[in-house]
C-alpha cells in the first residue's frame, strides 16, 4: 500500500487544466480514527450534561414549592376555552388631596 500526495495529485490537474477531484483540495481527512473521536467527544459531552443534570435536579424543584400546588392556581386554566377572560373591576378614583 503507497502513499498517495494529494498535493501532486492536485498539482498534476492543475498542471494539465483539468478539474481537480474534490477528496484532494478538502482540508479535513476522514477516517475510523475521526470517527472514534466524534464517538468518544459525544459520549463524554452526553455523560457530562446527565451528570449536571442529576446534580441541579433537586435545587429546581425546590425553587418554588408551592407552584400550581392549589385549585386558585390553576382556576384560571379552568374555563371554556370559548370564554373570553373576565374583565378586573375598574379601580377606584383617588380621592383628592387636602
């Protein structure tokens, strides 16, 4: 098995005003060895956010304990979807000062 330059194979096209293939001018190589590296790199990067996951999933549910917990909490969720929403009271005037 030789080893082929890409450069004088690009060299060569070049020289003779042919169109050089494009596996020759690309900059990154390809291989089992990139491969098992993307493989390597994804796992830890999946191992390392599960693991910041587990570790900050307490502290989130702590936040805010009561949220949603009640029946006035959700009351408003509760009404036909139809409905528009009820209107707050107007405010009352206030009074002039003295």
């Amino acid at each position: 098995m030789t080893h082929q330059d890409p450069h004088s194979h690009s060299a060569d096209a070049v020289e003779h005003h042919a169109p050089i293939e494009a596996q020759y001018v690309r900059q990154g190589r390809g291989g089992v060895r990139i491969l098992w590296l993307l493989i390597l790199s994804g796992g830890a990067a999946a191992i390392l956010l599960l693991g910041m996951w587990l570790l900050s999933n307490g502290g989130f549910q702590t936040v805010n304990p009561d949220a949603g917990g009640t029946r006035a909490d959700s009351a408003a969720f509760n009404r036909p979807s139809g409905s528009p929403p009820a209107a707050a009271p107007p405010a009352a005037p206030a009074p002039p000062p003295s």
